[in-house]
C-alpha cells in the first residue's frame, strides 16, 4: 500500500515538472521525465493489480479463519470437558 501511494505522489510530481519544463522550452529533460512518468504509470497499474489480489487473497484467508473457528467451537462444544483436556477422540460423538 505505501508503495501505491509513492508511486501516486512520484506521479503526481512529474507530471508537474513535466508540463513545468514544457512551459519553460526544456524539452530534453520533459521527454525524459514524461519516459520516466510512463514507467510510474504502468508500475502504478501492476502494483494497484497486486494489492487487489493480495487484499482479496486475505478476506478469502479471514473467512477460512472464521469457518475454522466455528467448527472448531462446534466440535469443542461436543466433547465432555475431560475429553477436551485429554485428547480429541472419537468419544466426542461426531
């Protein structure tokens, strides 16, 4: 995330020195501040893809956690306490 939102302020600084050198007649450094902000652009692009997969990747994570949490309490909520303590057995009535 921090990486998105260098990228988005490099971003947004180029684009003003950019159009800044333009203004000024210095095309030489605005040719390669404008490669240099295509380069941001597409970085911006696979690493904004990146944080959606990841973001997605953990929400799928934290609905198995909770699936497994229930289960778990479920299966807990069956076994006598002695059970519990000693070890999980068939004992618990699945």
């Amino acid at each position: 995330m921090t990486q998105v939102k260098r990228l988005e302020q490099e971003e947004r600084e180029l684009r003003a020195k950019t159009a800044a050198n333009l203004r000024a007649g210095n095309h030489d450094l605005a040719s390669q501040q404008a490669l240099r902000l295509q380069t941001v652009q597409r970085e911006l692009v696979e690493n904004r893809t990146q944080l959606g997969s990841a973001e997605a990747t953990y929400k799928e994570l934290l609905r198995a956690r909770d699936v497994f949490t229930t289960a778990s309490q479920s299966l807990l909520g069956r076994c006598p306490g002695w059970v519990r303590i000693s070890t999980m057995s068939p004992l618990c009535n699945l």
